[in-house]
C-alpha cells in the first residue's frame, strides 16, 4: 500500500532517534554514577572508542563506559574543571583548544 510506503522512513526515524536518545541517557548516567561516588572519579576520555555494547542479565543491550586510563579520582571538594586537559585531543571540545591558544 502506498501508506506503508510513507510510514516506513518515517518510523524509521522515530527508531534511529530513540536509539540515540537511549545511548545519551545511558553514557549520561553511567557519568553522573561516577560522578555522585564519595570520591568522584572524573573520566578525561569519553568518547565512542570507550563506550562498549554488552547484553545485561535480561538480554537486553547496555552500554558501558570503559578506558578509565586517563580517569581520575577527585576529592569531594576539587574543582573537575582542573582535570580537563587531560583526555584525547579529537575527544576534546572546541572550547576547551582554543583555550589552549
């Protein structure tokens, strides 16, 4: 039917976009987990290279967050934004370089 033909993109769409939703809501929780520990730990290397797809107990897919080699523990009280120069250069944000200059 030519509805079928209408509809097929468009809920094609509404998938893509719950995906992603779905993957940013899951990298942001797995962030605020770390950073809400009594000594939060500040990871310095986010990027899609240290997200990794697993399966949880149920089947389902989960994403973790991995390469914690650049992480690092911060007191309660540390400012995180001493920590920023650390990390990957392609992984940094365009305001973070130019503050560099």
């Amino acid at each position: 039917m030519k509805q079928d033909i209408v509809l097929e993109p468009v809920l094609s769409l509404i998938v893509f976009v719950s995906l992603m939703i779905s993957t940013l809501l899951q990298i942001a929780s797995s962030v605020a987990h770390l950073h809400s520990l009594k000594n939060p730990i500040c990871h310095r290397d986010i990027k899609p290279a240290n997200v990794m797809l697993c399966r949880n107990r149920h089947g389902y897919p989960v994403l973790k967050l991995t390469d914690f080699g650049l992480s690092r523990v911060t007191d309660a009280k540390e400012n995180p934004a001493k920590t920023f120069m650390m990390s990957t250069v392609g992984g940094r944000s365009p305001n973070s370089i130019s503050s560099l200059k």
